[in-house]
C-alpha cells in the first residue's frame, strides 16, 4: 500500500480510488447513480480525479485499459 505523498516517485502511469457517498454529488449524476450508495473516484497521482465509477471491478478494468497501475492507499 502507499500513501498519498508516496506517488511523487512513482510515476504518471498510477491511479487510485477514492469511495464518494452518491448523497455527496450532484442532482443529476445521483440520479445516473441509481440505487447505488457509494461510487468510486479515480484519481491520478496529482490527486485530480479523472473518473467516476460504479464499481473496484470496472476501475480496475478502466485502468488496465490505459495501460495504468491501479493501487490501495492506506
């Protein structure tokens, strides 16, 4: 597992997920959320998000897609 500030020597090709409560987010992409309660934030290692996902499973899939590390923070 690695922390946060850790990412600075690990490179571009790294994300990492981030749960969001859907009550959190906005009007229109709770209501795309459906039934779902919590989604997934995937952020690179600038911390910027660059998904939203309904699932670990599909972020995983989506970061093997573009060729990039998926890792648990701690």
């Amino acid at each position: 597992m690695f922390t946060k500030k850790d990412f600075a020597d690990l490179g571009q090709n790294i994300v990492y997920l981030k749960p969001v409560a859907t009550s959190d987010l906005p009007d229109e992409v709770r209501e795309q959320a459906g039934e779902l309660e919590t989604l997934f934030a995937v952020h690179n290692t600038k911390g910027e998000q660059v998904a939203l996902v309904a699932s670990e499973g599909l972020a995983s899939h989506l970061a093997d897609e573009h060729h990039m590390q998926l890792v648990a923070l701690h």
